[in-house]
C-alpha cells in the first residue's frame, strides 16, 4: 500500500488529529476544535503549528504541503 492521502483541507486534518490516538495539550485541543468550526483561513504559523501536530501524531501531511519538503 501507498502512503496516506493528504488532507484537502485544514478543518479535515483538525478533526483527524482530534479523534486521534494522539496525546495533546489543552492548547493544542483548543486550537484544533477552533480550526474545525471557523472557516477563516489559517495564518502561516497556525499551519506550521498544524503540520507539527500532524507529523507528531503520524498522520497525512496537508494537501498543500504533501508535494512540498
């Protein structure tokens, strides 16, 4: 099998990492519930903070950095 799908969008990757085995904090928690009810675009360093989230729990990358790195 092939890699993962990466994840079209950041409220998807969010709720991933939420229903996740994932260990967080409370500030990481609150982040990810914010990013999957608020359509507002993602600044650079919320993405950053998402990608690290993301690759610390072993999940997909974001669609839009897959093909980046």
């Amino acid at each position: 099998m092939g890699e993962p799908s990466p994840f079209l969008d950041h409220k998807a990757a969010a709720l991933a990492l939420l229903l996740s085995d994932a260990k967080l904090t409370r500030k990481a928690g609150s982040f990810l519930g914010q990013c999957v009810v608020d359509a507002t675009p993602l600044t650079s360093a919320q993405l950053g903070w998402l990608s690290t989230l993301l690759e610390r729990a072993e999940l997909p990358a974001m669609l839009e950095e897959a093909g980046h790195g």
